[in-house]
C-alpha cells in the first residue's frame, strides 16, 4: 500500500504543478480598438482579443480607462462599452488586457483610440446653455398619466457671425427629438427652445442630453452638447389646493400634493405663515400634507407652501416655487384698543379748543404776532434838516432842503437862514 500511495502523492504533485500558471506566461493587449459616436452624446468602445494569445487555464478581463473628456477607469469581461458623455471636446480611451483571478500575472499593454472633437470656428458655439423640465397632467390618455415638457436657453457665441442659425436636439434613453419651437433675438437668431410634449420619464434616473448644432455662410459653427441630471433641473409644481381656517387660536392648514408623477409620500414641504399685523415669519418643515399652529387670534396671516421632491424617491432636486398667498383671520384691532385712540383724539381736540380760546381772550396772538403796517403808496414831501455850527461864528445856520414831485418833473430848493 505504501508504493500505491507514494505513487498517487507524486501523480497529484505533477498535476498541480501543470495547473499553475508559468511565470513567463505573458498578456498580449487587445486589436481592433475602436471608438464610435452612436447617438447624442453616447459613444461605443469595441475591441477584440488579440488572436495571438497563449491559450492557458486562465479568466482575461479588460481594464478600460477614459482619458478624456473626464477621467474614469473600469473593468469589464465584455469586448465592447457604451459611455454616455460630451463630445464637443472629442474622446479619448486606452484598454489593457487583465487577468481576471489571478492577479499575479502581469497586465498587458495599452492600446489606445480617440474620437477628435468636431470641427468648428472658436467662439461660435452657444454659451450658457440651462434647461428646466416640467410635469403636466396629460388628460388625453390613460397610459401616460403625466406628460413632461422641456425648455432650454442659451447665448450666441461671442465670434458667431450675425447670419448664424443656430438649432436644438435632446436625446432621453433611445428617443431623440428635435425642436419645433424657437425664440429668436433681434438678429432672429434661435436663443431658446420649447418642447411642451416630451419622451422624458420624470421618474427616470437617465441623463438628458441636449445638443445645439448651428449653420452660416460666413463660418463653420462649432456645435455643443452638454448632459442634464432630470432632478437638477425639474422645476417642481407647487402644492395644489392650499386651504387655512382658523378656530379661536388654532389655526389649521391643508393642501394636496403637486402635479406629479412620484407619489403623496415622495415630498417633502415647507409651510410660511406672515403675521402681517405683527410684521413677523415663522416657516415650517415637515413630510404631511397637515399643519396646525396656535395662533394669537387677532392677527391676519398671510400663508404659503412650497414643496420638493424627497431623497426617499430620487436624488435631492430645487424646490418648487411658493405657492399664492392664501389669508386668514382678521387685521382689526381689539375693541379697548380702539376706544383707548378714540379717547386720545378726542383729548387733543379738547386741549387745542381751550388753547384756541384763552388765545382769543388775552390777545395773545396779536403779542406773540404783531401785525406789520402796509407801507406807505405815495411820498409827498420829504423834509431833512441839518443843523450845524460854522467855525468861529455864533449862529446857528438851518439847512432845508425840501423835495416836491410833481408830474413829470423834480424840483429841489435849497434855503440857507
């Protein structure tokens, strides 16, 4: 029995020792790596494995790194990839090949592929390119409960010549539209676009990608595409239906939830009540549609809601504007409070009437006020008088001098006693 094991020991010995991978065994790169665009902002990397390779008992996996527009590296088993991605700044990849378990063997080398950007004239391509969506009840059909409608803006570049005509496309999942419905500048330049009726799932968690291409005589225009995460441009109805009543100091607010294709428990609500009397805020968070206050029950308040959509359901998004200002309560003042400023005019009125009388008895007016005499309309005579003593003489000599007018004339007579 001995030998026989001996034997068997030594055959499963040279069996291991055949299973393991030889030290020398090399990885060969992938051949035939290509880049291709497939549809807006979407690109397809394929390759295949390099026929060359030693065949051993070995899993080969690709390592796939994007150079460009963004850095990012992955792996995969599969000789091909879909990236979704802008591409007016072109493309560029490497792919090496990998051992899958094994990662004592050395990768191979990179091959590398690029897609070049598209061509265009620097500066004639849109700038500040922003799109919002919107949720809408479709009324028209069962199946699609809610339609979404998409609105986009942008500038013209700054070098784009003033015949240039610029032109929108948007792409979500496997649909691609383009716009029919332009705004236009003084230069009737399309700068906006409207799509009131989309393919876009709200709910979705695909990116939108919106392409603006453009055309003119004078240049080659450069286009632009750009991707759009759905929750960061969703412009989010307001609560519908918002409803306040007061009962003594209680005060009790509903409202439904906004046009929406997420449910009632996806949102998220922020109340703000306004004491307009007392000129203050108090604003509110909560997951309810309900919201109940006390209140000091004099005051008129004016309310509103606005809502988000939670993390709960997607990734957090702006939320939706407030909703109109809806009032309760009253703005009147408490009955002592009025009669307490009916008593104070009523004093001051008083006070002023016996100030206003004792005036009239004392003459005080005409004291403190003293009327001014009205001048005099015409002079007749003007007399001055001089006297003065020559030196060395007793006598005292008077001079008049006397004015008269008369019409049309002056007269002037000196006298000398």
């Amino acid at each position: 029995m001995a030998p026989a094991s001996l034997i068997l020991l030594g055959a499963t010995v040279i069996l291991q020792v055949d299973l393991l991978p030889d030290k020398k065994f090399l990885l060969l790169p992938p051949v035939n790596f290509t880049i291709k665009a497939i549809n807006l902002a979407q690109v397809l990397l394929r390759w295949e494995p390099n026929t060359d390779q030693e065949q051993r008992n070995v899993q080969l996996g690709y390592h796939v790194k994007i150079n460009a527009p963004q850095e990012e590296d992955y792996e995969t088993r599969n000789t091909e990839s879909r990236r979704i991605t802008i591409l007016h700044k072109g493309f560029s990849a490497s792919v090496q090949t990998v051992p899958w378990n094994d990662r004592s063997l050395q990768p191979s080398s990179w091959v590398s592929a690029e897609l070049r950007a598209p061509p265009g004239s620097p500066g004639t391509s849109i700038v500040n390119l922003t799109c919002t969506t919107n949720t809408k009840a479709n009324n028209y059909t069962h199946l699609r409960p809610y339609q979404v409608s998409l609105h986009c803006t942008w500038l013209v570049g700054k070098d784009a010549p003033e015949d240039t005509q610029y032109f929108l496309y948007y792409r979500y999942g496997s649909w691609t539209e383009e716009c029919q419905e332009y705004s236009k500048d003084t230069l009737q330049r399309n700068i906006a676009c409207w799509f009131p009726r989309t393919f876009i799932n709200s709910k979705g968690r695909d990116s939108l990608a919106v392409y603006v291409n453009g055309s003119s005589e004078e240049a080659v225009i450069k286009p632009f595409d750009e991707l759009f995460a759905l929750h960061a441009i969703d412009r989010v109805n307001p609560p519908a239906k918002v409803t306040a009543e007061i009962e003594g100091t209680c005060l009790s607010i509903q409202w439904e939830k906004p046009v929406s294709a997420f449910p009632v428990h996806c949102f998220d609500y922020e109340v703000k009540i306004y004491n307009t009397r007392k000129g203050y805020f108090q604003t509110e968070k909560m997951t309810t549609n309900t919201f109940i206050s006390v209140i000091d029950g004099i005051s008129e308040y004016s309310i509103q809601v606005r809502a988000a959509v939670s993390s709960v359901c997607r990734a957090v998004g702006p939320s939706s504007e407030w909703s109109q200002p809806i009032y309760v309560g009253n703005n009147e003042q408490k009955p002592w409070t009025k009669w307490f400023l009916i008593a104070v005019m009523a004093t001051v009125c008083f006070i002023l009437l016996i100030f206003s009388l004792i005036c009239r008895i004392c003459h005080l007016w005409t004291k403190v006020f003293p009327p001014v005499p009205a001048p005099k309309s015409n002079i007749k005579e003007f007399f001055v008088t001089i006297n003065y003593e020559k030196t060395g003489s007793s006598e005292t000599q008077i001079e008049v001098i006397s004015y008269a007018e008369e019409a049309g004339s002056e007269t002037l007579e000196d006298s000398v006693f």
